[in-house]
C-alpha cells in the first residue's frame, strides 16, 4: 500500500507569493492533518480535514487555507508568503477522524521563502 | 491548554546502552500521548500510544513507554541502543475526540559507536 505522498519535495518561492502544496493520503483513509515544522517553533498543527470539511483549526493566520477534495486528497495554499512561513510542511492521514486514530505522516514539502 | 516538555534537547548514548528520553505533559484529563521518531528530512514515524489500560505501553523497534499520572511523565526507553536508533524523537499529547496533537520540541538522540 501505498504511503502519504506529498508534492512537491522542495518549493522555493518570494515574500508575497502564494504557495500550494498536495498531499494524497493513504488509500482508504479520509482525515488528513498538516502540521508545520520549523526549528524555532516546532511542530505546530494547522488543520484537520475529514470527508471534504475542516474539522479543526490550528493557531495561525488566515494566509494558511486548506481544502480536501472527494477522493480525500488535501491541499494546503499559504498567501502573501512571509520569512516566517519557510519550513518543513508535513501532511498526516488516517482512516477517521479522533485521537485515537493512528496518524501516518508524509516525508513532507520544505518550503523556503526568500 | 495542553502542552508537551522535552527537557533533553540532545542526548547522546553509545550503541548498546540503554536509552530514557523524558516527557512531561500538561493536560486537564487524561491524555492521549504519543511517541514519534523522526529520522533527517522525513516525516514522522508513530513508535507507540497510550490511550488508556496497561500503564507500560510496548511499541515498535524495541521502545516502550510507561505512563505515570503522578508525574505527568510519559518517558520512553530502550534497553539496548541500535546505531539506526540516532534520529529526533517527539513526543505528543492528544485530546479527546480532537485530531490535533501537540508535540514537544524534540530530543536528538545520537549514538556513539
């Protein structure tokens, strides 16, 4: 079976572009989450979809949106791109919704804005 | 709010010696916790799970983890340190009916031939 993919790998973009960034889950699984990565802050969770509706919301700016599509597949688009917003973008699927779920990461999108 | 310590940003071990990463969490009710390893440019790798039961939880390459409410810990361990052990691990905690985890900073762990 195969894994999380997510696309692309590396992005490189500039302040006040806009990004987009794919995640295909699991097959079978209908919740994907994306979490963002840098050194300073950590880990840090952005949204959870879950048969095409967000379901949570993470702690940042309406420049980070989201949407799932019917076949499960997530994208994130970030706008007006800052410094800040440079890190490891990583996408998480599983077959329901809830904590209890085990989730299965992507090796995620690394975006650097210059 | 919930929230996750890792106090060891960076340990190092030799290989066959055992291994404590320590976790502390902050939670109202009884947590949903996590450990995750992390090897360089991946994602993350879920190595076991705590929701409720058996105290002492086993996961996968050997790891366990024993949960203590008296201490808010969660600390995972390893008697025997392999080389392919040398990764960053995260440790997570999860409410109740909610996707969202919340993960400490992080522990390196090194090893030393």
């Amino acid at each position: 079976k195969a894994g999380v993919t997510q696309t692309p790998r590396y992005l490189i973009k500039t302040r006040g572009q806009q990004v987009t960034l794919s995640c295909s889950p699991i097959s079978g699984h209908r919740s994907v989450s994306w979490y963002q990565q840098t050194p300073g802050q950590g880990l840090q969770f952005l949204f959870e979809y879950f048969s095409e509706t967000q379901r949570n919301k993470g702690n940042f700016p309406g420049r980070f949106s989201g949407r799932q599509f019917s076949n499960s597949r997530s994208e994130m688009n970030v706008s007006t791109l800052e410094l800040g917003d440079s890190a490891l973008y990583l996408c998480a699927s599983s077959v329901t919704q809830g904590t209890n779920e085990k989730l299965f990461f992507g090796s995620g999108t690394q975006l650097s804005v210059l | 709010a919930q929230s996750v310590t890792q106090p060891d940003i960076h340990i190092t071990v030799s290989e066959g010696a055992s291994l404590e990463l320590r976790c502390n969490y902050s939670y109202g009710a009884t947590p949903y916790l996590f450990w995750y390893v992390q090897s360089p440019g991946q994602g993350l790798q879920l190595l076991l799970k705590y929701f409720s039961g058996d105290t002492l939880v086993q996961g996968i390459k050997g790891f366990e983890a024993e949960f203590k409410r008296s201490q808010s810990s969660f600390n995972l361990r390893k008697p025997s340190v392999h080389w392919s052990d040398a990764a960053e691990y995260f440790c997570a905690v999860g409410a109740t009916g909610r996707r969202a985890l919340t993960f400490g900073s992080g522990t390196r762990l090194q090893v030393q031939p």
